[in-house]
C-alpha cells in the first residue's frame, strides 16, 4: 500500500487521481494541498504539504509552476519523495529539482503516460534511421484552450528525446514568421495549437523526398496522465535520493 499526498487536489488532474486512487486497493489518498478549499474530499486538505499531519510515503504533484518552489522545499524538509507532473517550470526551478534529488526521490516527467515514453524510445530509433537521410523533422501539439505554456512539455520532451539521438547539433524553432529564410537541414520545427478541449495530441512529422511519416499519439481522456502518475508513486515508495523518470518506471 502506497500513501499518498495529492499536490494540487482540488484541480482537474488532482480530482481525477483522486477517482483512480479511490478505486486502487494498493493505493490511499491521505491528504490533500490546495488553496482552493471549495471541494469536499475523502481526506484532509491543507494549504501546503509543510502543513501535512498524516504518515504519506510520496507526492504526487498537479499543481502550477508557481507552487513548485515551495513544494520541493517542504518535501525536502519532510524527507517525502515526489512525483513531480506539474509542466511549465523554469530553468531554475528545473535546476532546484536536481538540487532537492540529491536529498529526496523525484520523479519528473512533461508527460505520465505510457504512450508518450514508449514513443520517446521509438523516436531514436526513427530518428537514427532517418535524420542521415535528410528527412526534417516537426513536431505539431495541440491542447485545451485553458493550457498556459506553449510548446507543451511533452513536444520538449519528444524534441530533446529527437535531439538527443543527433548530439544535441539541431536547434528549436518555434515560430516562423519572425524570419523571412529558408529552413535548416539541422533544426525540429515546433508547433502549438491551442483550441476547444483537446486533451492532448502530439505529431511527430518525419518529411523526406517523396515520402512523409508521422508518429501520432492521442489522449482522449486526462486519466492516462493519472494512472502514470500513480503508477509512478508506486514506483517511487521507498526509493533512495536521486532523479527518475517514467523510463525507470517502465523498466
């Protein structure tokens, strides 16, 4: 039995864990964060996992950027390993995970499902095969109308995935029009789309001489970010200080 606290509970990802937990005999929901107190939950809320009373074996964070500072400084005070979801962190707060992995397990990932990180393995091997080909390579995302940061972190995560595979030698470009110039051979274009309730959809366009292939994964529901990340404080139970991702969960 995992214990767990849920960062960010009252949001749309906090309440769908929050239902698949619920469901999950090997997993329980011991308290809750949020700010927003206007929902009734199964278990106590608090303003901050500082604050937390109860015994909980790891975070699961689905909050906003602008609470991860003093996530990560709590969950190093407490000594509480965290999943961390939440997506659109700064350099410097990336930086301020490492630092806090040194003393805590933190698992970071721009995207939980399983999908996305088995696609992050396929695209090295596309990528290896097709790169020294010539093929140019674009990502396309598209999200829900309330999503705040553009590129996604999951279009990131596929690019540095890509970029890896090709020693880091290719550039980002994220908007064309500032430039009037014909494209590189060495760049990933990336593409955001904003609009509706598009839950999350990422192309991978591979675009050579007379052929086109795309790598396409869809999410249809928010719950296959929740059953990863749950999947992932599983994982993360009694794990010793240091940085994982969903690659070490799938493994």
């Amino acid at each position: 039995m995992v214990n767990i606290i849920m960062n960010g509970c009252n949001g749309k990802m906090g309440q769908k864990i929050s239902e698949i937990v619920a469901a999950d005999p090997d997993a329980q929901i011991v308290a809750g964060v949020d700010l927003f107190d206007g929902i009734k939950n199964a278990y106590p809320v608090y303003p901050s996992v500082g604050e937390v009373k109860e015994q909980a074996d790891v975070v699961i964070d689905f909050s906003n950027a602008k609470a991860v500072d003093k996530l990560l400084d709590d969950c190093v005070a407490k000594k509480l390993p965290v999943v961390l979801c939440t997506t659109g962190l700064s350099e410097e707060q990336i930086q301020k995970a490492k630092k806090a992995s040194e003393s805590i397990a933190v698992l970071r990932s721009a995207n939980m499902s399983l999908g996305i990180n088995m696609l992050l393995k396929l695209l090295k091997e596309a990528t290896a095969t097709l790169a020294p080909a010539g093929f140019d390579i674009e990502i396309v995302e598209k999200h829900h109308n309330q999503k705040l940061d553009a590129p996604s972190g999951t279009a990131l995560a596929l690019a540095d995935s890509i970029n890896e595979e090709l020693d880091n030698e290719y550039k980002y470009v994220y908007d064309r029009s500032q430039v009037r110039e014909k494209r590189t051979q060495k760049e990933i274009g990336i593409s955001a789309v904003r609009g509706g309730t598009i839950v999350g959809d990422h192309d991978v366009i591979y675009a050579g001489e007379d052929e086109v292939i795309t790598f396409s994964h869809r999410a249809y529901s928010k719950a296959v970010f929740g059953k990863g990340a749950v999947q992932a404080a599983k994982f993360l139970k009694g794990k010793g200080a240091g940085m994982y991702d969903m690659a070490d969960v799938i493994g």
